[in-house]
C-alpha cells in the first residue's frame, strides 16, 4: 500500500499576497492606468526625438544680390550655434512679392533695404532664430563700412565693446537638467505608488470590514499574516510598476540626446530600490491601518486624511529644500527614499551616507509595522464605527 501523496504547505500570507496580486492585475482601471502611463512616456520621448532630428529650416525672401549676400553670412552665424540649422535665401520680383510669399506661408520672411534702411518683414513679429542672425550680421557690416569711410577699421572700432559670458556654478546645464528631472521622477514615482497602492491596501481592508467576510477570514489565519500579505502583495505590484516606468524611461532616453548621462544615473537608480522597497512597506502597514479604524467606505477619507496630508506635504517640502537642509531632509524617514538617491545624482555623498539613511529607514519601518499591526489588528473586527486613534492604540 502506497503512501499518500504529501502537499507543501502554503503561507497563509503568501496565499494572501497572491490574492492581492491576482486582484490587481485583473482590474481594468488599474490596467488601463498603467499602460497610459507607459503610452504617455513613450509618446513623450517619441516626439522630442522627432524634434530634435528634424533641423531648423528658415526662408527669407531677398530681391537683390545685398540681401542674398546677407543672409549667406547670416547663414555662416546660425551654423556656430547648430551645425544642422539652416537660413536659405529665395530670390523674388519685388518688395511686395517677397511680402506675399510671407503671407502665403513660402517663406519666414522678406528681406529688403529702403531709404538706406534695413527691414525685416514676417507674418507677426520676426523668429528669434531668423532675426537675430540676420541682425547681427548687418550691423557688422555697417560698422565694417563705417570705419572704412572713417579711416580705421572694425576691430579697432569694437575693441573693448566685447563682453564675454561666463557661468561661475561650474555646472554643466544639461546635467542640471537632467538631476532636476531625475529628483523629480524619483519623488513623483514614490509619491504616486504610496497614494495609489496605498489607498487601495486600505479600501480593501475596508470592504471587507463592510462585507463581514473578515471574520470568515480572521477565524482560518491570523491577523498578521493577513495584514503581511496584503502589505507584500502590494509590494510586489507598486514595486513592478515603478521598474516598468523606469524601464521605459531609460530606453527612451537612450533615443534622446540625454543618452551620454545613463552611466551618471546608475547608481542612484540602484539606491532607490531598496530605499523605494522599505519605504513603501513602512506606509503600507499605516494605509492597512488607516482601512481597520473605519467600518464603512465613507469613514476610509476621515481615516486616512492624516496620513494623505502627511505625503502631500513631504513631497511638497521636499521639492522646496536646497543645501544643508536637504542634506539633513536625505536622512529623514520617507523622504529619504528620493532625496538620498537624488544627493548620490548630484555627487554629493560618500558611501556610508546613502547606508546610514536606509538604516534609519529600515529601522523607521520596522517601528510603523509594529505600529500599523497594533491598530489593524484592535481596529479589524470593530464594526461598529470609526475607531479613534487613542482607542486603536489602548487596545491589546
């Protein structure tokens, strides 16, 4: 006789988790969410790699060899600031001609000189990158013409008018640009995932406070393995979707002309992970929380306006702080997760810091699991109620 055959055991929270998880991804709004989100990225770096291929091309109407002349040198100025930029000159009859062609939308603009005077005619005021060249250009020969007639020439002339520019940071303005987004992207995406992941754990536990199917539930597995796997289960899914948005992201820069700064943002990137991951948890146990102190859906706003506040005004505070007190902000529960990460961006940090602040947020989430079980586990079986935040805390 044969023994019968044997079943691992199944977690009771994994079993959750995996409930979580199926929910989830069965949600239409929350499919559809996620891949307009992927789309609008997408579309977002599709378009400015559009752009940015597409070289600036500019007409002007000339109606003599002087104007055509001008432009030509005009042409040689556009090249010094973008080398695909271009100014093309297009013969026409007459004044009024090279005016209809501007109207008409043929050309950018029409060249002409009256009276010894120098106009530029455009459909509303000249662009910038057509005016500027051309402008520069006739002042210098003019000035070049001037001092001949005065018997000097027009270095001699200018010298000394020339003011040179200097940027005193020492920062590149590309590279600003991209730490810039990369803090916003690290904070927008921890902010967005603890609302939305977060808001869900607690309506959740709400409904089924509201449905008594709690009970049923309480009465097969503990409480914390009940709330463990509602917690890890959303995990998993805000975690997933943070690295499919970011996965998107890097490869669309790599079609973008930011392309050169992804080794720069490595590391940072790696750092987030885990600072995203405890983070995350620490909120997740207070959501599960927030969802065990109401017994209807309509008490969830009452229950978990504290803590909405609370995020709302870090991320607000966050982008606000510069210097020592961002410093200061990078080792603070929470707001760690993106400004560490964002202080490693900018080469600000040795490698015991980014350390030193996980373990303040490991050590932070450890103390809001215990604080979240406490009040999920008095607050889950209450039906009758909203439960205040003393009577949470008081029970057993």
């Amino acid at each position: 006789m044969s023994a019968a055959p044997t079943t691992e055991k199944i977690r009771p929270w994994a079993v959750v988790a995996g409930r979580e998880i199926k929910v989830k991804l069965t949600d239409k709004n929350f499919i559809i969410s996620t891949l307009f989100t992927l789309v609008l990225i997408a579309v977002i770096f599709a378009v400015q790699a559009f752009f940015a291929s597409q070289a600036s091309e500019s007409k002007v109407a000339v109606v003599d060899d002087d104007g055509a002349a001008i432009v030509a040198s005009a042409q040689v100025l556009v090249e010094t600031d973008d080398a695909d930029a271009v100014l093309e000159p297009v013969s026409v009859d007459s004044v009024e001609a090279g005016k209809t062609a501007v109207t008409e939308g043929e050309v950018d603009a029409v060249l002409f000189q009256e009276e010894g005077v120098w106009t530029l005619g455009a459909d509303g005021f000249p662009a910038t990158d057509v005016l500027g060249p051309i402008e520069a250009t006739i002042q210098s020969q003019v000035l070049s013409t001037n001092a001949t007639e005065a018997g000097t020439t027009l270095d001699a002339l200018s010298a000394g008018s020339e003011v040179v520019t200097e940027d005193v940071s020492g920062a590149d303005s590309d590279e600003q640009l991209v730490i810039f987004i990369a803090g916003l992207a690290f904070a927008v995406l921890f902010y967005i995932a603890s609302l939305m992941f977060g808001m869900s754990i607690a309506t959740s536990v709400i409904e089924e406070k509201q449905s008594r199917i709690v009970e049923i539930i309480t009465a097969a597995i503990p409480t914390s393995q009940l709330l463990a796997g509602k917690v890890l289960g959303n995990t998993v899914l805000a975690f997933a979707q943070m690295v499919l948005l970011v996965g998107v992201s890097l490869i669309g820069i790599t079609f973008s002309d930011y392309d050169t700064f992804l080794p720069m943002v490595t590391e940072p990137l790696l750092w987030y992970l885990p600072f995203f991951i405890v983070g995350f948890i620490a909120l997740a146990c207070i959501w599960a929380a927030a969802g065990a102190m109401g017994s209807r859906t309509e008490d969830l706003q009452t229950t978990t306006m504290p803590l909405t506040l609370t995020l709302v005004g870090l991320f607000l505070l966050a982008l606000n702080l510069d210097g020592t007190a961002a410093s200061i902000a990078s080792y603070f529960p929470v707001m760690s997760t993106f400004m560490m990460p964002l202080r490693i961006l900018e080469g600000d940090v040795t490698w015991w810091q980014p350390l030193l602040a996980l373990l303040i947020t490991i050590g932070f989430s450890w103390l809001t699991i215990r604080l979240g079980a406490r009040i999920y586990r008095r607050g889950l079986l209450q039906t009758q109620g909203k439960l205040g935040f003393k009577e949470a805390l008081s029970g057993s």
